[in-house]
C-alpha cells in the first residue's frame, strides 16, 4: 500500500475545510489534531512570533523563558548587549536547560549532564574537560543551543525558526506603517509594567485568532454588559449603536490588522461634540498611551501622514498574524481621568484544544510613575484574567471549540460574509487594504487567506 | 534585577506584631468573618459582600514566577490578576448584579472556598489585624465533569469597625503560574 504523505493529506483536508470562494471555514478546523501539527510546523515555526518586549531583560544575564509554539526558548541578555533566542532543549539529552521562568545568569548550566551554554546559546563545554564529554564528532561551535532568528522592533522581541524567509519588516509589510504609531512613536519607547499574566484557556487558538484580526461585531452582544455600566461610554438610548465606536476605519495585510476608531467619536464619547480641527484634537486628546508631555516626541517622530492618521483615526485594536492581539485604548483611570490601558496578548497552541493566553500591559518609558501605576490597574480591570471586558471572551472561545468535537457540529462553517469590500478614503494613507466603514468581516478573512497561503506553501 | 520581578513584599510580615493565640476570642471572631465572607460569595451574595470592604480597599493578585529556590523571595511580580481598589470592585458587581449579559457568569459557576490555616496578628493599629489565610477553590461550570481549582495564601488587613470587620487590603497569593482556569469572573 502507499503511503500517503501528511502533506498530502492535508492540502486536500484543508481544500475542503476552506472555502475561498465562499468565505467558510469549516468548525472542524478547530478539533484536528493532524491539522494542528501541520500549523505547529507550518505556521508556529515559519511566523514571526511575538515572544515579550526587551525591557524585560534590561541587564546582560537577564533572560526569561517563553513559548513558541509547544517550544520552550529562552530569550536572553547575552554579554553583547543584544536579545537571543534559543531553544530551551540541551542539544545532549533533551533535558531543558533553563527551569525557571525568569532571572539571570551569565551560564546556563543543564542540571542533567552539566553541558553549560552561554545567553546567546553558544556551547561552553561539559564537565570534566580533558574528557571531552562532548565526544569527537561534532565541533563545540555545532552543539550550541538552537538558534531563532531575532529581530526587534520598537523593543518588542519577534522571533522565528524560518532563517531565510522574510525579513520581520517584509513579514509585517505596509502593516508596520501603522504599527510605528503604537510601538514606535516615542524617543523612550514602550516598557512593560511587570512579568506577564498566564492562563490556559480550554480552545483551540485560531479562536482567538481569528478574533483578533479586527472582530468589532462581538464588542455589541458578547461584551453587552460593559456597555450596559457605561464603561465604553454613548448616550444611555443608544449605547449599543454608538459606545464602542462601530463605525471606523479597519486595516490589514499580510493577515495582520488594527482597527481605527475616528478620533472625534472618541473625543465625543469624552467630551461630548465640539468643533475642533484634527490638529487642535490631537493637541487636546492625544491617542492611546501618549500623554500631553509625550506630544512633541510624536509629533517629531511620525511622518505627516501617520499624524494626520493618528488625528483622523488612531488605530487602537487589532492582531499581528499569526497570535498576538493588540489593545492600545482609552480607560479611565483610578484618579477619575481619561487615561489608556495598552495591552498586548499572546496566544499559544497547547495541544489542539488549549491555548496559553499571555498578557502584557505597558507604558511609555516617559509616562510619570504614579500614572503608570494607574494604567497597570485599568489594564488589569479592563483585560486579561480578571479584565471585565475580556473575561467574556474567554468564556465564549471553548464553546466555539467543543463544537466542533460533535460530528454533525463540525460539518458547521464559520462564516465571513458580511463584507465591506476596500474602500479607502481620499485623505488616507495608501497603505494596506483600507476598510472604512461599519467594522464587518474582511480583516478577519484576510487573517484566514494568511493562514492558508502559509499552510499550503511548499 | 530585571523589571519581571517585584521586590514588594506581598506578605507584609513587616507588619506583623504578637501573634493572636488560636481559640483567642479575636482569632475566633476572624476565623468566623472569614466563613461569612466566603459563604456570602459562594451564594453570590455579592452586594452583602461588598459590606465587608472597607473604603480605601487595596485587592491584588500578584502574578507568580517559577524561579530558583536562590531568588524564593523574588517570585511575585509587580503586575496582577487582580489589581483592584473599592471603586473598580463595585463596578465589577454592578455588571454581575445589574446586567443580564455578563456572560463569564452567566450561567453561574458552582464555586466553593475552602478557608483554613487561619493565623492572625496584632499591628501598630490598636483596631487592625494581619491575617493570613489558606484558600482552597473549586470551580464548576455547566456540565463540566471536572473542577478549575485553585489553591492561595491570602493576606488580609482587617479593621474592626463600629459595623464589624472591614477587610482593608487583600493580596492573594495564588499557586499557579499557568493559571488552570480561563478568568477570575470571581472573587478569591
């Protein structure tokens, strides 16, 4: 008998559990372990992923352990200053080297044999040198922990194991235009306000990720009760047309997306109408994390085109394909201001039914101290574990994934058929496809034709 | 030391003054203050909980760190799950108690807290009362067979006012790193 090869098998599952013509994707999608391992080789390590932000490891020795994928690395410090990433898997017996999740050390010595790596992975040697422990076949310079490809960007750590694909600015594309008024906006730039939160969410992570590419429809129903406490702002009669800014402007490519809301909804929402021209709006209510102080250095630092988004629309949610999902938003603060909570989630599969949702919350480096501190609890009191507007997101993503553990609940498609089309304004920015308009579904589709060009690619 | 760890301490040992004898009638009334809150949360009696706070409430539940036993006093983080004060607690019950979409609980799990070890000691405040407690959690949603559980050291700071216990401060000192469960649409 021959033997099919998985590849095979998969590129003819996947043709009719995808229908491009249609925009359904089959619920099956999300209970498929054979497709699962294909998106951990294809996707966990072909993608840029996003692994923390270097603030967390300030200091030489400094490292912490992360995921990508089911694979454990270990960003880290090393004595040239920069962040390397390498595998956390002793290249002697598969022991993991690293066992804590974060601290510093300037050798990472594997409990099992002793081999000793230094931060940036290279082999020092095994005890007992004049024996050559290591053997005579290979050189120390081959048995030096696996090394990812790193690349930083606006101090976020982005790593992949696809060494001679796409640079992180080809990967990101006209994307990254719209991220540097997020990541990349300040002389300072961002700092996390602490090690991230971590929880298991019982769903398969396409889930969320699909999710994060843009999906404004749910904020409506699924997150119905934060409208209702008027947490998210609108007139009492008409909150759930008004309150969470349905109507802007969505961005993709590359499967990668944000969403802007129109500066002035937002100002409306704060401050009720007033009749100011962009410029005197960004002057008076600066977007998401940028605090008046901060203003000039934005204004230096962006392009007239990214300012002239940044008052038209700033985006304020969206996703980095394949699993990150960005929150960079208004809330008010503890002292009774209008402030931000500015909130990044990663999202890695554990197994064909469990993700591992991280959370990290940041701040400009050039944020007063006691307004970090109150950004830090508006983050922790809007989003992640406790986070009233998301604690309902991680209720709803382990229905989606039971089921498609029924037979005849499988055979269901999610659906992608509300669509705007492109249909950039005028005064915008030729960059990405540009949607404007009632948020509908065509940046969660193009994170899935993302999705499929990585799964089908040879 | 990187900016992942916190040197806070969650514990506030440096508050603790004599230790209040077991079976103490102060001991006895804590112990009992902490059954009541639990009972009134494990019914979802949340507005009468709320009572049970004082004003100036300081609520937080530290994120935990896996790290060498070297660096044992370094393994909370200065972000939370929990990151809370009396104002934000009361909105997160107006949405469970006055809105008909807070779907995390709705339906409602079936949650039972556990409270035992109970230590409590005296401070600089002639009213004020250091309390460590042990939490024992187990959670149950819809036909799940299983429990989301939890384990954590609690450490309180209990004024007693005209109107009984108040709890001041709350750091919970969770187990898991990973936390098990998918949200704290709970109190702990």
């Amino acid at each position: 008998m021959r033997m099919i090869p998985r590849k095979e098998i998969v590129n003819e599952a996947l043709s009719q559990m995808m229908d491009l013509e249609n925009r359904e994707v089959s619920v099956a999608m999300l209970h498929d372990q054979e497709i699962y391992e294909l998106e951990l080789e294809r996707i966990f390590a072909k993608a840029w992923l996003l692994l923390g932000h270097e603030t967390e490891i300030p200091n030489v020795g400094d490292y912490v352990v992360r995921l990508m994928g089911e694979d454990q690395v270990i960003v880290a410090r090393a004595a040239d200053g920069q962040v390397h990433v390498s595998l956390n898997v002793c290249p002697h017996r598969a022991m993991h080297v690293c066992l804590s999740d974060s601290g510093n050390a300037r050798v990472h010595k594997c409990i099992y044999h002793g081999w000793a790596f230094r931060p940036d992975g290279s082999f020092i040697g095994a005890p007992i040198e004049r024996e050559q422990m290591h053997g005579n076949i290979k050189t120390k310079a081959q048995l030096g922990l696996k090394k990812a490809r790193v690349q930083l960007y606006g101090g976020l750590v982005f790593a992949t194991w696809n060494i001679e694909g796409p640079s992180l600015d080809e990967w990101l594309g006209d994307m990254k235009f719209y991220y540097d008024m997020l990541f990349d906006r300040t002389d300072g730039g961002l700092e996390v306000l602490g090690p991230p939160q971590r929880l298991t969410i019982d769903a398969n992570w396409k889930t969320a990720g699909e999710q994060s590419a843009c999906d404004g429809f749910h904020t409506l129903t699924l997150h119905g009760s934060v409208i209702d406490i008027g947490a998210m702002g609108g007139e009492h009669d008409t909150a759930h047309e008004s309150a969470p800014a349905m109507y802007g402007i969505n961005l993709s490519g590359n499967g990668h997306s944000l969403r802007c809301i129109p500066a002035d909804t937002s100002w409306a929402l704060a401050h009720g109408k007033g009749d100011l021209t962009p410029e005197q709006r960004l002057e008076a209510f600066p977007p998401p994390g940028i605090t008046p102080e901060l203003l000039p250095e934005l204004k230096r630092k962006m392009s007239a085109e990214q300012l002239h988004v940044l008052a038209k629309a700033p985006p304020v949610v969206g996703g980095m394909f394949p699993n990150a999902n960005i929150l960079f938003i208004y809330s008010p603060l503890r002292d009774g201001t209008l402030g931000s909570a500015l909130v990044l989630h990663s999202i890695m599969p554990r197994g064909v039914n469990q993700f591992e949702w991280t959370t990290y919350y940041f701040a400009e480096k050039g944020t007063p101290e006691h307004v970090k501190e109150m950004m830090r609890a508006a983050a922790t009191q809007g989003t992640g574990t406790s986070g009233i507007i998301e604690q309902d997101d991680s209720d709803t993503w382990p229905h989606m994934t039971e089921s498609a553990r029924g037979v005849i609940g499988r055979t269901e498609t999610l659906k992608y058929q509300a669509i705007l089309g492109e249909n950039r304004p005028a005064d915008w920015p030729d960059k990405a496809k540009v949607y404007e308009g009632f948020g509908k579904d065509d940046a969660q589709w193009e994170w899935w034709l993302a999705y499929h060009r990585l799964m089908t690619a040879d | 030391m990187s900016v992942t760890t916190a040197s806070v301490t969650y514990t506030r040992e440096d508050q603790r003054r004599a230790e209040v004898p077991y079976g103490s009638p102060v001991h006895n009334a804590v112990t009992g203050f902490l059954i009541r809150e639990a009972r009134l949360l494990d019914h979802r009696h949340l507005t009468e909980w709320a009572t049970m706070l004082a004003e100036d409430l300081e609520y937080k539940a530290p994120v935990r760190i896996t790290r060498r036993v070297q660096q044992w006093d370094q393994e909370f983080g200065t972000m939370g799950h929990f990151d809370d004060d009396y104002n934000s607690i009361q909105t997160r019950i107006t949405r469970l108690t006055t809105t008909t979409n807070a779907w995390s609980e709705d339906p409602a799990s079936r949650v039972r807290r556990f409270v035992t070890n109970v230590s409590v000691w005296e401070t600089d405040l002639p009213d004020e009362y250091e309390v460590s407690s042990y939490l024992f959690l187990t959670r149950n949603r819809a036909e799940a067979k299983d429990y989301k559980q939890l384990s954590a050291e609690r450490n309180d700071r209990l004024r007693m006012t005209a109107d009984g216990f108040k709890v001041a401060r709350r750091s919970i000192m969770i187990d898991q790193v990973v936390l098990g469960m998918p949200n704290f649409a709970i109190f702990l």
